[in-house]
C-alpha cells in the first residue's frame, strides 16, 4: 500500500490494523499506546494521511474499472448487433457456429413508436393524475395484438434479438 510516512513498529502495526481488524479493535489498540501527546497525535495524523491517500486510489481504481466495464458492455452491444444485421441480412434465423447455437428470437413484447399524436384516435389516450392526457401506448400495442391493424399516427413494431447458447 501507499506509505507517505514512516511510522514507529507500534504504529505501523496500529496502521496495519485499521486496515485490516474490526473498528473496535484498532481503537482500544491505539488508546493503549504510550508517548507524549504531540508525538501520538502527529503519528496518527500519518497514519490519517495514509488511509486517506489510500482510499482515494482505491476510488480512482474503482472509477477505471467501473469504465472499462462500461466499455466492453458496449463492444459486445456492438459485436451483438453486428451478428444479428448480418444474420438478417443473410435471411437466416438459426446458426450453428461451432460450440455455439445462435438465434435470433422475436422480443417478448412489440414496441409502439408514436411517429403523429395528432392523428391517434382518442380511443388511445388517457390522463394521468396531473394532466394532460398522454397516449396510451399499452392500448394500441393491445389493438395491434388483438386486430393486427396499426392505429394512424403510431407504429407497432415486433422486434428480434439475438441470442446466444
């Protein structure tokens, strides 16, 4: 770990302790030590330094990974999305690619994509507690399953996703 100052055998093991053993522990441990006041005080002030530049590089290291966490959730969005566009445009639905079995499988649910709220029927609004009214996309994703007709002003979409085995 990071070591700004050197400290003491009975403050090293102090410090060792506050990184390691219950709060508890390593309070009745440091009450324990003796010396003059200024030179406990200024020893635990290095120890205070110590954990403090410690946890900031603990934070730094944990924002890098959390990062780079994010970044390969993106490449496999990516490669993802790359496979399935390729399978569609391919016209396939069903890969056997070596150890792997990939798909591509309807979503459970379809999307409503509301292109025109002006020409939605009024059949498919509603008001929530504070207005205005909102459109009701569950009802026409409901009509859509139900009749199979689109409402004017919206598109009820049934997406695929890939899936990997």
């Amino acid at each position: 770990m990071i070591r700004l100052y050197e400290l003491t055998d009975s403050y090293a093991r102090i410090l060792a302790l506050a990184e390691e053993a219950e709060d508890g522990e390593w309070l009745e441990a440091l009450a324990g030590l003796q010396g003059a006041i200024e030179e406990k005080a200024e020893t635990i002030v290095k120890a205070v330094r110590i954990l403090e530049a410690e946890a900031e590089a603990f934070t730094a290291e944990a924002q890098r990974m959390a990062a780079q966490a994010a970044t390969r959730g993106r490449r496999v969005d990516s490669l993802k999305e790359y496979l399935k566009s390729n399978l569609e445009a391919a016209g396939l639905s069903f890969l056997k690619a070596g150890l792997f079995t990939v798909a591509l499988q309807a979503n459970s649910m379809p999307t409503c994509i509301v292109s025109d709220e002006a020409a939605i029927p009024a059949d498919f609004w509603y008001t929530p507690p504070p207005p205005p009214p909102v459109v009701d996309k569950k009802a026409i994703t409901k009509h859509w399953k139900e009749t199979g007709e689109q409402v004017p002003g919206a598109e009820v979409v049934q997406g695929r996703h890939l899936r990997i085995r």
